[in-house]
C-alpha cells in the first residue's frame, strides 16, 4: 500500500516538470577559430525522457547495431569514426537524418538557441565572459518565460571547467532578482526552477546528448539566415525546415535568440 503511495506521489511530483538541456558548439573565446558561439538547449517533459530514450536507442540499434553510441552531430554530418556507413550510402544518411528529426519533431518536444558572433561580440566591447554570461543569462530567462508559466523546471549541462561558474552565475543571479520585466520575481524564480545538474558525456544523458546536436543544426540555420551559407545540402535543408517548424510552435514555442 505505502509503496503504491508512493508511486503516485512520485509520478505527481515529475508530471509538472520540464527539463532544460544545455550544450553548445564553438567557444566564447576570441582565440578560438570558431566564428559563432551557439548556447543549445534542448527542452523536453521529465516524464516524457524515457520515451524519448526509448525512441533514440532504437534509431541506433537500427543505423549503427549499437544503442549505446554517443550522438555527436559534427562526427555524424562528417560521416567519421563510428558514423563513417553514412558516408558509403548517401540514401542512407538521407533516411538516417529523415529519422532523426522525426523523433525530434513530436509536439511535446522544443529547442532553445541563443548565438553570439564573436567577430561583432568583439566590435561592441564583449570579451569571451561577456558573452557567456549573456548567453546563459538569455537561456535561463527564456526557459522561465516561455516554458514554466504552468510547470516547474530542471535544468542539466554538459560541463565544462571553463564555463560552468558562468552558467551557476545566471542561475543564481535569477534566483537572487528574478525577470523583473516580466513581473517574475527571485522568489518565483527559484519556486520554478528547482535544480541545476552537471553531467558528462559518460553519464549518457538522451537529452544532452540532443543539446549537442541541436547546436550544430542552429549554426548552420544561422549561416543560412545571414547569407554566408548559400547551397545547404539536401540533410541541411532537413535541419532547417525542423527549426523553422519549431520556431512558429505557439504552443510549445522554439527560442532563437541572437545576440549580437
């Protein structure tokens, strides 16, 4: 009796929750060759992840034999380690990626995108720090806006020794003054957002490991936008239509915020 009891209060306590995943591709840093920093989130109901795992795992048995692979879209769009199939059958990585977003489609799912152009970050006075704090301060505030007006949230990262303390920084700061603009105050906020995790790639996380490929898809779809990427290829233009898709959701609306 006390163990079906607690079954019920468990599944009461995670119905309402929605989970924020954080990736990114590029680095803030000036010195580092990447033109763009994209700050990915992925965002998705907590009760809903298992399904979500379930449908990944599936789609890795069936294109690479291995439900344990790590998706790492900028190996995968390279064709290279264990991903090198999709370079021998073009219409393999056609269905591949057909597949893919599919998954990544279902209506309970959203994206969230904030990008810096270093080269204009730089222009304006940013340093790399600057642009960290912005873009994880932007995320967190978006998230809470768009997406917990009726839910609570958790939010899970990637880690990175360099970049964590600016993301706990964003955190924090919104616990501590909320989204004043929005009549969101420190208090709301931190009755909202209850956690932040950080992972490694070793703890197989399903939606982290879509934050890092989500990344990728909004710095291409960035190019594209501003004109430096004329000719996508035929797996790029995919990628797009499934942002854009994401992007005109009222329901559960897509993030593409570009900071400078």
């Amino acid at each position: 009796m006390l163990g079906d009891l607690n079954k019920k209060q468990e599944y009461k306590t995670m119905k309402d929750y929605k989970v924020l995943a954080l990736d990114e591709t590029g680095k803030a840093s000036f010195g580092h060759l990447s033109k763009n920093f994209v700050l990915s989130g992925f965002i998705l109901p907590e009760k809903l992840k298992p399904k979500l795992n379930k449908s990944i795992r599936k789609l890795k048995k069936k294109y690479f034999n291995d439900e344990e692979i790590v998706f790492h879209c900028r190996d995968m769009l390279r064709k290279k380690g264990p991903f090198a199939s999709l370079r021998v059958d073009p219409s393999k990585e056609l269905k591949f990626w057909s597949d893919f977003i599919i998954i990544l489609n279902a209506k309970f799912l959203s994206v969230a995108f904030v990008i810096a152009d270093k080269n204009k970050a730089k222009k304006i006075g940013w340093n790399d720090i600057a642009i960290l704090r912005r873009s994880y301060s932007k995320i967190l505030e978006e998230f809470t806006k768009k997406h917990l007006s009726k839910n609570n949230g958790k939010i899970v990262a990637e880690s990175d020794p360099h970049q964590d303390k600016y993301l706990i920084e964003a955190h924090t700061r919104l616990q501590s003054m909320g989204i004043p603009s929005e009549g969101i105050t420190g208090s709301d906020y931190r009755n909202k957002i209850t956690s932040l995790s950080l992972v490694n790639k070793l703890n197989l996380d399903v939606d982290v490991q879509m934050a890092d490929n989500l990344a990728i898809m909004a710095d291409m779809v960035y190019k594209i936008k501003i004109g430096i990427k004329k000719k996508p290829t035929r797996v790029e233009a995919i990628m797009k239509r499934f942002i854009d898709r994401k992007m005109i959701d009222k329901d559960n609306p897509g993030i593409f915020e570009i900071l400078v």
